[in-house]
C-alpha cells in the first residue's frame, strides 16, 4: 500500500551514506552562437567547479544574487540541464551515469517544487490529476492505492478531498504552491528542491508554507535543498547555508556561524543589504555591493568579486581563491581571509 510509510527500496549496504546529495566539482556551461556566420562558439560559465553535501533530513540553502547559478546548480542535479563535467550522488549512487531503468527508479528518489505556483500546473488539468501524474509516469502501485494516495496527500498539505475536483485557476497562489508540495511528495521522496518557493506569494502566506515545509521534514525526514535570494527566509529554513556568486560557491557554513560571523566581503554585503526597521542599526557603506558582477561569458582569472570588492589587492585579480576550511564546518574562498 502506498499509505503511510513509504515503500521499502532496493540497494546495496555499499550505497548507505550519511548524506542523501553529495555534489563535486560540478560544471554546467551553456553554448551561444556568435553574432557573425562561422564564428566560434562561446560559453556561458553558468557554474564552475561547485561542491557540497547534503545530509539526511537537514536543509542547505544556496543563496545568492540573481544569476548566481543557484537554480542552474539544481536544475543539473535533477537532470534538467545537462552538466558538463563533475559528480551527483544520490544516496551514494552516481546520478549522472544512470540511464534507462535505473534513472527512472532513481527519480522517485527527488523531487521539485517550482517558484511559480500560477504557472507549474497544468491549467487542464483537475487538482488530483497534478498530484496524481508522478505515480503514473513512474507506475506506482494501483489506480486504487494511487486515489488513496492523493486523498492522503491533499490532508497532509491542507486541502481538502472535494477540491481534488477543482482546476488551478480556482485555488489562491498558497493553495497552488500547496498543491506543488504534494505533488512533490507523491513518490515519497528522500530529496526536495525548492527552488525559491515562497517568493511569489504574499508574506503571511509565505510563512504558513514554510511552516507547512518544516512541520513536512520533521514528520517524514526530508532532506531539502532550498534556494532562494531572501536571507529573512533561509535564517528560518536552512541548518547549513551555501552562499554563490558568478556560479561558484564562495562561503559555506551552519546558519548560526553565518549570520553572526560571515567572513567572505560578498556574504557581509548581502546581509548588510537587508532591509531593518531600526532606525538605530549601524551601517558601514564600505559594506555595500557596487557595480555589476563579471560576464559569465567571460569571467575574470582571479577572484570573480574583486571588481566588486573594496578590500581586493592585486593577487585576488590574478589568483582565483580556493574554498579553504577556516574553522570547523566553516569554508571560504578569500584569499584575505
């Protein structure tokens, strides 16, 4: 039966791991046609070289400005973009090599929660359809455990069984997005990637689905990837918060060491840049983010923020920093750190 706990799977004592996402060195670049006939191709650098683990029923963050490389990043671990070089274990399985059979069992394994919940769902398509279209596609159990299922579904992210008959344009934006939680939870997941889930909706109704996805993980040991630009909201969520800029990661640490001591100049400014109602709160406006972040065509050699940076001397414009341990669970890549 598809209700209540979720089914037993297949694997090796070899494949138990810790973490149920481990990601190395990965690299997705994009080709782009140059303006002239015969011109070469170019390249845009949407992630370069980015690495981190995920552990059972905890929450990583990937923060970061627009562009960052955050939603690339997870769109390659799902294989929704194609990567171009480096390693996606899945509970200690090699995702990126699976084909056939296997990629399709693996699936079951992840899930995606969009940032638009208006339009994520099919417009044709009743509430129960949507929720009900992983177990078909992966041909799970029977018509009739897969009805049960839903119904089940729609209770656990608060909807009722009588709006299984409903079409999307009937819900409000919170219902949609609990709507996509479902969905997402069809399969019985190990992963979810959120990719900014609230940021579409009004700020009450962001906190009743963040609510919703925390009371979710506690219940079912979720692990959760969670991407979003708003800091207010990834304090609340994440235990561990990775920090991007020009596709790379330049600070990783607990949410705790993060917020009350960030090291990387980028990570001071963004939370330096958070709105406050104090109007006794310090500000050093040597703390700012000015300028434009590098082309992703064609990044600099060094440090992809000295332009950027008002402490950056001259080796961060030649010398690209490695993601260095400067304390324990506490990483960054500055070279003045």
């Amino acid at each position: 039966m598809l209700v209540g706990k979720p089914r037993k799977r297949s694997g090796s004592a070899m494949n138990e791991t810790p973490f149920v996402l481990e990601v190395r060195d990965l690299v997705v670049h994009f080709s782009m046609k140059g303006k002239r006939p015969f011109a070469p191709l170019s390249y845009i650098h949407a992630v370069d070289g980015v690495s981190f683990q995920l552990q059972k029923g905890k929450t990583l963050g990937l923060v970061g400005e627009s562009g960052s490389g955050k939603s690339t990043t997870a769109l390659a671990v799902t294989r929704l973009v194609p990567a171009n070089s480096g390693s996606v274990k899945l509970k200690g399985t090699e995702f990126l090599e699976l084909h056939g059979e296997a990629l399709r069992n693996h699936r079951n394994h992840l899930q995606f929660i969009f940032q638009d919940p208006y339009s994520a769902l099919n417009p044709r398509w009743r509430a129960g359809k949507i929720v009900r279209e992983a177990l078909d596609w992966l041909n799970v159990g029977t018509k009739t455990e897969r009805k049960i299922r839903v119904s089940e579904l729609f209770g656990l992210v608060g909807l009722s069984v009588e709006q299984e008959q409903l079409f999307p344009h009937q819900f409000s934006g919170g219902q949609r997005q609990r709507l996509g939680i479902a969905r997402a939870l069809a399969t019985h997941p190990d992963l979810i990637i959120c990719d900014e889930p609230v940021s579409a909706l009004d700020v009450a109704v962001q906190a009743q689905i963040l609510n919703l996805l925390r009371r979710l993980q506690k219940e079912m040991g979720l692990s959760y990837l969670f991407i979003s630009h708003d800091l207010g909201v990834v304090q609340h969520m994440c235990d561990e918060i990775a920090v991007m800029y020009a596709g790379q990661i330049v600070e990783h640490s607990d949410r705790i060491s993060l917020f009350r001591n960030p090291l990387h100049p980028y990570t001071k400014g963004l939370l330096a840049s958070v709105p406050s109602a104090d109007p006794n709160r310090p500000r050093d406006s040597k703390l700012g983010i000015y300028g434009e972040p590098p082309s992703p065509v064609d990044p600099p050699p060094g440090c992809r923020f000295a332009s950027r940076c008002h402490l950056a001397e001259e080796r961060c414009k030649i010398e690209n920093p490695a993601l260095r341990k400067i304390e324990a669970g506490h990483r960054v890549a500055c070279h003045l750190v």
